[in-house]
C-alpha cells in the first residue's frame, strides 16, 4: 500500500466507530434525544435506572425556572448495556449508541473519582462532548456534598450544551478585590460564608478562622471558604448549586468579573447567563406563558444491541481510474480500505455483510458472524476486482438493506459502510426509504466528484463522512488530504514517505478541561 496512506484509511475509517454526534434538539422549549448510556463494564443493578430517572425529573423542573421558563427535558433515552440481562421493556435502539450518548453512566476516572465532571474541548460557547456520572454517584446520599442530584445535572448540562464554565477555582479560592479586600473566588460575591481551616490531630478535628499572610495579605494555605447554609442569593448554579437559595445563573448585574475562575479567563469576563442567552437555544425558544410546571420528562429504555454492518463497495466503471497524486485505482483503494475495516476495525462477535453496485447491485455475502480469519476471509475473497458499468448508489444501499433483512436482522439501527466515488445525481431518489429504515449510513468518498447528496446521506441518520481532498494552502511535501467532516480532523501524508502529519483541530485548541464542581 501508499506508504501512509494506510494511516488515513485507517483513521478515517477507525473515527467511524466512533460516532459523537448528540442527537439532542430543541422543540416547543422541550429538549429530545438525550440519551444516556451505561457503560458495559458497570453492573446490573435495578437501582441504576430509576435515580437516573428520578435525576432527570428533578432536573427538568430545576432548569425550568433557571432559565425563565424556556427549557426542560422532554424525552430521554436511557441505553443499558448488552451486557444486562434482556427485559420486555427494552426496546431496540435505531440510532442511539454509546459514543453518541450525551451522559455516559461509567466507573470513575483517576483525576475525578466520583465526581461528576463534562468534558469541554472548546472556547466559551462550545458545546461539550459529554457529562460523566458514576454508579455511585447515582446510587450514594451524597446530598450533603453536591446538593440533589437534579441540581448536580443542570451545573453539567450548561457546561455540556451551552460551553459556559466553573465560577469557582480550587486552586485559587481567595483573590485581592480592587477594594483591596480578600474575596472568595465565587458568584456571584452576595453569597455569604466563613473562612476556616479544618486542623487534625488524632481523631479529632477542630475549625477555626483563617490567619492573613503577613506578606502578600492573603488567606494563610489550607483555607477554605465555608458558605453560610441559609443564603439569600439566588446564584449562582455554576458557584454551587447545592445552596438552596441558588436557582439562577449570574447575571450581568449579579457577574463578579474580579473572581480569578474559567469563566471569567474563557469567556471574557461574561457572565454564564450571557453565554447562554447567546445560544441558538435560547435565541430560538421564548418563555413558555401561564405558571404551570413543565410536562414531566418521558423515559426510553433500551438495550445496546449486536453490530450489524454491511459494506456497500462500488465497482462502477469510473472507479477504475487513478488519480495523479494517488498511483492506485480507486477500486484498490476501497478495497484496501474495506481489509482495513475487517481486520483492525470491526469488533469481533458482530455481523458483517457484503454487497457490490454498478448500475445494478448483488449481495455478495449475507451477514456474517466475525469470530477468526476464516470470517474475514469469507468477506475478503468477495471484494470486486473489475471495475465495470454505471452508479447507481440508491440501488446499492437497498441491497444492503436486503442482505441485513434476509439475515434476519432489523435494518433500523444497523450500519451501512457506502465506499463510493460518487458520482452518481440521482441518490435523492432514495432518501424516503433510507430515512425509513432506520439504518445508520456512514460514507466514504473516493473521488473528488461526489455528489453534495452522498453527505446528506450521512447528516440525515447521524452518520459520519469522509472525503478524499486535494490539499490546498499546504506544506507541498503534503500534497494529499482526507478530511474528516464531522470531527474536522485532517491527516495529510506525504506519498514519497512514511511520515504522516497530523493537523487536527483538536491539536490547536487551548488545554483540554475536565470539569467538576466544589465538593460540598
């Protein structure tokens, strides 16, 4: 193979395993899609389901009023693993999946333990990528610590849908204010508390005040910043929701933009409620009239099902030709890209199956059980060898369909992997039947010229693209590209040399925050 073209087949194909795309949206004020995923290494356990439950609805109703009545949770979906035992109420998921989840349900991580935390990669605004609780999180009384849990998943959903940050810093809890005082790094500066450090000795633990540095004025190391319990200030949620005066986000009037936090360093000195009130959330939703409380939150429960992918390779006659820049075919290079996918992508134990299109198409291989070499082999010796006759993508995509079906497999929620040059002006003709489906449909395109359709396929069942590009505006050395659409992810690589360079638009951002809130 190319020398470093194998690295780009190789992650483009590898990132379509890896599916991030939320499919939450907002309509008539109520969110939909959220969809909640438990990860399979966590054990059954019949409690789980009911506190996520009981976390949402609370939460709904919490939001509600944080955001003047705007928002609520209409609908979530909550995907146990496949690793649970089967129930009657478990339904088949059509496009939810693990790495879509927009609440991932896993054991802790080494930095949080089992804190709740959102991973952020983005500037101020950005939306997340997903929020992260533990089992025993959801299954301990922690309500002393972090507040309900309600609140607890209004603090991460503004990190995760509306890029707004900590308002607190537990590595820089007290600041010199400009009136030459020492503040608590909170907000907004109406919440009231004691400054105290907690000193052990033995078994037995005492408080008392904080001392001032004699050099620098500031609180002496260990001190903490105690908030009074009964509070008269209404924020701010992204401080420490567990007040139970707190039911607001801080305002521009309410904002302390001297507090040293994230907020203030990501985005500009804004207050969070500025931020949100710049989201297309908030620009396309009103507050909702009357004084009713919202619609209660209505639950799915599903169970992550065996993968089922067929690939959808063309063998039309226009898949013979070799580009200047790539000495290969582009029936080689789909080729070597589907070996890729069978050998170091797909999981073992899923169902894999084949078909080949020109104008017409031929189910080479119903779906097959992924255990050994002998698996991969039944796939492998099927690929096309001789480019040949018309495109007709449409027709390629129903005889994937077919092959999943006659294998006795639902197509809704299975995987269609399309590897095609695209050139084909009349995929629009089957989007009705692809939408019915269910199926998810992830593309790969060969050629320069495919057409603007072969992306909607993906966009319209939460698939992922891949286009092949000429790279422009480059290093010369360079001189070929495949961009990753949905990621934004871009590998060049270099046709005379092993090297590949890496330009993702991850590798620019600023550091990567893991996100958590106070302990208390």
């Amino acid at each position: 193979m190319v020398p470093g073209l194998q690295v780009l087949l190789f992650l483009t194909l590898h990132l379509l395993q890896n599916t991030e795309s939320s499919m939450v949206h907002l309509n008539s004020n109520g969110y939909e899609g959220v969809v909640i995923a438990i990860n399979p290494s966590v054990p059954e356990d019949e409690r789980l389901i009911p506190s996520i439950k009981e976390m949402v609805t609370q939460a709904s109703t919490y939001l509600f009023e944080a955001t003047e009545r705007r928002f609520y949770f209409r609908n979530v979906s909550i995907l146990v693993p496949i690793t649970w035992k089967s129930k009657t109420e478990y339904l088949t998921p059509k496009q939810e999946s693990y790495d879509q989840a927009d609440v991932i349900v896993a054991d802790p991580h080494l930095q949080h333990g089992d804190d709740p935390y959102t991973l952020q990669y983005g500037q101020c605004g950005d939306r997340g990528q997903y929020i992260h609780f533990t089992p025993n999180f959801l299954l301990t009384d922690n309500l002393g610590i972090y507040g309900p849990r309600g609140r607890v998943f209004v603090h991460e959903w503004a990190h995760l849908r509306w890029g707004v940050f900590d308002e607190y810093n537990m590595d820089r809890p007290f600041y010199m204010s400009r009136k030459n005082t020492v503040e608590a790094t909170r907000c907004s500066t109406d919440i009231t508390g004691t400054s105290v450090v907690r000193e052990c000795q033995g078994g037995s633990c005492v408080s008392r005040r904080c001392r001032r540095d004699a050099k620098t004025g500031m609180q002496e190391p260990k001190c903490t910043f105690i908030p009074n319990k009964s509070q008269t200030a209404r924020g701010s949620i992204m401080f420490m929701q567990s007040l139970d005066s707190v039911v607001e986000f801080c305002t521009e009037k309410t904002h302390n933009v001297e507090a040293p936090n994230l907020q203030n360093k990501m985005c500009n000195l804004r207050s969070t409620w500025d931020v949100i009130k710049a989201s297309a959330d908030f620009q396309n939703a009103s507050p909702m009239t009357g004084t009713e409380a919202p619609p209660l939150p209505t639950f799915s429960l599903l169970k992550s099902r065996q993968r089922v992918v067929c690939l959808v390779l063309d063998k039309s006659g226009s898949m013979r030709l070799v580009r200047h820049y790539i000495p290969i075919t582009r029936l080689t290079l789909m080729n070597q890209a589907a070996e890729l996918y069978l050998i170091q992508i797909i999981e073992k134990e899923s169902l894999v199956g084949l078909v080949t299109f020109d104008s017409t198409a031929t189910i080479q291989t119903n779906l097959i059980r992924i255990i050994n070499d002998s698996s991969y082999l039944a796939i492998s010796t099927k690929l096309p060898q001789y480019p040949n006759g018309g495109t007709s993508i449409c027709n390629g995509l129903k005889k994937g369909f077919e092959a999943i079906t006659s294998s006795d497999q639902s197509t809704s929620g299975s995987e269609i992997v399309l590897l095609t040059d695209g050139e084909d002006n009349r995929i629009s003709s089957c989007f009705q039947e692809v939408k019915h489906s269910g199926a998810i449909i992830h593309t790969i395109a060969l050629g320069p010229s495919a057409a603007r359709e072969l992306e909607t396929l993906s966009d319209m069942t939460v698939g992922e693209q891949s286009l092949q590009c000429r790279s422009r505006g480059m290093d010369k050395q360079y001189s070929t590209c495949g961009q990753y659409r949905r990621k934004r992810h871009v590998l060049c690589y270099h046709l005379d040399s092993k090297k590949a360079r890496n330009h993702s638009s991850r590798s620019k951002r600023k550091k990567l925050h893991h996100l958590r809130f106070p302990g208390r």
